[in-house]
C-alpha cells in the first residue's frame, strides 16, 4: 500500500493519500480546494485512479478539494450521512467499509466536534484518520456546529482509544509541525483526555476554552456543505492557456519538448545553464538567452514579462529553480523545459551549435 501525508500550509491541514498500488487505486481523506490541482498531479505521476474523496467531517477552517477532485478526476464524494450536505455521491454510516483495491477504510462515526465527524480506520488496524476529533496532544473544540464535549470524550474513548495502542493515528490539522502520534501516546499523555481525567473533567474544560470562531467559517461550512462546489458552480479558469502544460507535484508548470519545438515564437527562451555548457556539445536552443542560474535573480529585468518564458537547462533541475526566481520576480507565464536540453536531443529536436 502506498501512503502519503500532504499538508496544506495556509489552514494547517492534513490530506493523506491512501493507494492500492497494484490495483492503482487510490482514496483522498481531507483534500483542500487550493491544494486540489497538487493532489492531481501526484495521482497523475503515479498512475493512480481516484476513486474517492472522504471527509471526516464538514470543515469550518478550510474549503475541500473534493467538487474539484470529482470534475477533474472522477472522483466520488463521500461524507458523513449526518453531515447535512448536498450532492455527496457516498453518504457514511458506522460501520461502513471504503474499498479501495484491495485494502479498506472501515467507518467510525466519532461525534463530539462536530455531529458528522468520522474516524477511518485502516483494514490492519495499523493506522487511523481522526479528522479533528483527536489531535495531537489535543481535540478539536466542541462549541459549533451541533458539537458536544460529553460526546466527543465518549466517541475517543469507546471508538479510538479501544484501537490496538501501537495504532498510530493521523489528525486533520496539527499547528506545531507534529505529524503523527499513537493510541497509546495520547492515551498516556494527552492532557485532555489521557491518564485518570474523567468526563466531567474534559467537559468543564472544553466548555471553558472561550475561542474565537474560525476566520473561515462563513465561507468554508456553507461551501462545505456544498461538497466544495464555488456558488456559481464554475471550475476556476487559473490554467495557463498559452502553451500545453503539465503541473508536477512539486509545483512547476512544465513544457515538454516537441510543443516547444512547434512554436518557439510562442515564448522567451531562458537558458540558466553556465556559459561552458551554453557553448557545450549540447547545443543551444534557436533564439535563447543565456542567464545562468546565479545570476538570474540580479538579472531577471533583462527578460520581458510582455511575453511567456521557457527556463531550459541540461536536465531541468535548474531551470525549475529559474521559474521559482521568475515568479518571485513577477513573471506570471513561465514554464520549465521538462527534461532539459537532454530530453531536447533525445526527441531529436534541432540545435545550435553542440556535437553529436
């Protein structure tokens, strides 16, 4: 099985990648609307099919990706049947299973956050998702959206603390760059719920904390209960529509050699390589400027930014650090050359300059 934990900076959120890598089938939990063109280009880059996206409740700090999700990948939307939203393909109940390949998620409802909330559980019982219900060394609060304090201790302790203690559990949110923690961590150490603290105990606190709501939650809860669809239903038109591009995991825009090729009056070549390998038995590209990396911060003014640039290097490591530069310079229409100068000779595409 295949596992990745994603993090979405601007609302401290965990989205985790679950995939049967022999099926090629795959499962999103809490994906972020601003992070759902990432999440697809890692599914892209690993050949996975997206067969749904699960939440483990309805977010009030963040929109999710799962509308996007459904339009771009084909997703299937799955929620709490006592989320109280519109639209979601696979309403949940305790006890259901999600499959995916071969493996599965089973179903907790865990209420106390919020009325909705969720725990999933991995088919070992190796590892579960508790949403907000359980954080780190904490909880979510339990003051909106049908929350209660009496409930959440019980949904912990019958539902999450009754997992095998070497279970590791993954939250939704984490603030202080904690990732990961164990049944039997927060079972010893949690200074909420863990030790000999009683009900009474973990609700005269909860009931105490005096928090101010989320700054998103108007926004967030009523799109939420949309499945994350925008008011006017529209699929944001951000994409560049200048070139054929690609977006990579790691956040570039990429152009592959032969779209290149076929309209290099379409964009500024930036070659960022040192000026040895610009003369080098590689070639060059007709029409490129030659700014090596270094440099390129100091010197970025001499590109214009009237026209779209294509960074080119020999492999595109460079080249893709160049579009960082460009962006923080102020250049919008930028892409890296996907394999650099030596995907460039091996499609055969011509040169100046360099040898065979």
């Amino acid at each position: 099985m295949l596992f990745r934990q994603l993090f979405d900076p601007q609302s401290s959120t965990y989205t985790y990648l679950l995939a049967d890598m022999e099926a090629k089938e795959a499962i999103l939990i809490d994906p972020v609307y601003e992070q759902a063109r990432r999440d697809g280009a890692l599914l892209s880059e690993l050949g996975l099919k997206l067969l749904f996206t699960v939440e483990t409740h309805v977010h009030a700090d963040h929109v999710t990706g799962g509308w996007l999700l459904r339009h771009s990948a084909g997703s299937k939307f799955a929620l709490s049947g006592d989320g109280g939203a519109e639209g979601v393909d696979r309403p949940l109940s305790h006890g259901d299973r999600i499959e995916f390949g071969s493996r599965y998620l089973t179903v907790r409802a865990t209420p106390g956050h919020t009325a909705g909330c969720m725990t999933f559980v991995l088919d070992t019982e190796e590892m579960a998702f508790t949403g907000d219900c359980l954080l780190i060394r904490g909880c979510g609060r339990t003051d909106f959206q049908g929350g209660d304090a009496g409930e959440m201790y019980q949904s912990i302790h019958t539902q999450i603390f009754t997992l095998p203690e070497h279970c590791l559990l993954y939250p939704g949110h984490d603030y202080r760059g904690l990732m990961v923690t164990s049944v039997e961590e927060e079972k010893a150490f949690n200074p909420r719920l863990g030790g000999q603290l009683s009900q009474s105990d973990f609700v005269g606190f909860m009931d105490n904390l005096g928090l101010d709501h989320p700054k998103k939650m108007d926004i967030a809860v009523p799109a939420n209960l949309n499945c994350g669809r925008p008011e006017d239903g529209n699929i944001p038109e951000d994409e560049p529509t200048w070139a054929s591009l690609t977006y990579t995991f790691a956040g570039i825009w990429e152009v592959q050699p032969q779209w290149l090729e076929e309209h290099l009056g379409v964009a500024q070549i930036l070659d960022v390589r040192e000026v040895d390998e610009f003369d080098g038995p590689l070639g060059r590209i007709k029409g490129a400027q030659l700014i090596p990396l270094g440099a390129l911060a100091e010197r970025a003014d001499e590109m214009s930014k009237d026209k779209p640039i294509v960074a080119v290097c020999r492999a595109g490591g460079r080249s893709a650090q160049a579009t960082v530069i460009l962006r923080k310079a102020g250049f919008t229409d930028i892409a890296n050359l996907a394999g650099g100068m030596l995907r460039w000779r091996a499609q055969h595409c011509a040169v100046e300059g360099g040898r065979d």
